[in-house]
C-alpha cells in the first residue's frame, strides 16, 4: 500500500529503534509483549534473535535495528517485543520485532503522511509506506509486509518449522 492509497486516518502503533521514531499500523499488531527470554538458534542471520514460547506456539524474534543497519538491540527496562502478522506469498506469518521501547498508539490523517523519500535505486526503501508528521517530529511508517525480503521471511519460516518439529519430538 502506498500512501496515496491512505484516504482516511489510522492507527499506528509507535516505537523507538535508537533516536528514531517508527510506526506500524496497529491492524498488523497482535500484542506487545515485555522482554521474555528469547532462545537462540545456530546459523541463523544476525538479525534472527531468535524464538520465543507465546502460549505454546514458537514465535521467531527478529532485531530490527540489525535489519535497519543499526546496532544490535541493548536490552533495558524498556526493551519489548511488538509481535506482528506479516504476509508472505499470501501466507499469514507472526513474528515477533524486538523494539527499544514502544511509545504510544496515534492517529495520522492522510494529509500528515508524505511520501517516502527517494534515495536512489541502489538503496531499499520499499518497506517505508511514508513519512508521518507530527508537531515537528518525523515518524517513519513502516509497511511491516515488506520490511523483510521474501528470502529473509522464508528463512524465518523454515527455522519456524523445523523448531516445531525439534520440540514435538
């Protein structure tokens, strides 16, 4: 979706990666969740932190801070878990993002969103469904759906099934 296809206003759900301001819309959120211990899984990419036990199903955790070029997540007081609904080759897929601190649910107008910034083909930017502005602060808004590669979703899916199967066993 992009943002001339945003014709009334939303929802969003805000978090902080660092210094920076981020914004899903709050239909692909299913719950925020404190910092819960996350099991690591070996060869995995650096931005798999891992999974996590979300009442009996395992949930993969991703750091998008490492996924954004950033630091890896510090985990503090505030550190938490946004678990997501993401779409791949039209297959519904939660996951869970760990975020520095989430801050609260706002509503954005059409005419408060621009468009993403051009910065150019070689660097991808498709994941940003455009620039949210409130008082003077930017928010980037995130298309959730695509944050991720289709090769970087299904690696997530795979390791998703084969730790369910590791723990049937």
């Amino acid at each position: 979706m992009s943002v001339s296809e945003i014709t009334e206003t939303r929802q969003y759900l805000t978090f902080k990666l660092g210094n920076e301001v981020f914004a899903t819309d709050v239909a692909k959120v299913r719950e925020v969740l404190d910092l819960t211990p996350i099991t690591a899984i070996p060869r995995t990419p650096d931005f798999m932190a891992g999974v996590i036990n979300l009442r009996g199903s395992v949930v993969p955790v991703v750091d998008l801070r490492l996924s954004f070029g950033m630091s890896r997540t510090e985990t503090t007081r505030n550190t938490c878990i946004v678990v997501v609904e993401v779409v791949l080759d039209s297959e519904s897929m939660v996951i869970g993002a760990l975020a520095d601190s989430v801050e609260e649910v706002i509503d954005l107008d059409p005419e408060q969103i621009e468009p993403a910034p051009r910065i150019g083909s070689q660097i991808r930017s498709d994941f940003i469904r455009g620039m949210g502005k409130r008082d003077a602060q930017f928010i980037m808004i995130l298309d959730i759906d695509r944050v991720f590669s289709a090769e970087e979703l299904a690696f997530v899916r795979n390791r998703e099934s084969s730790q369910e199967l590791v723990e049937a066993a």
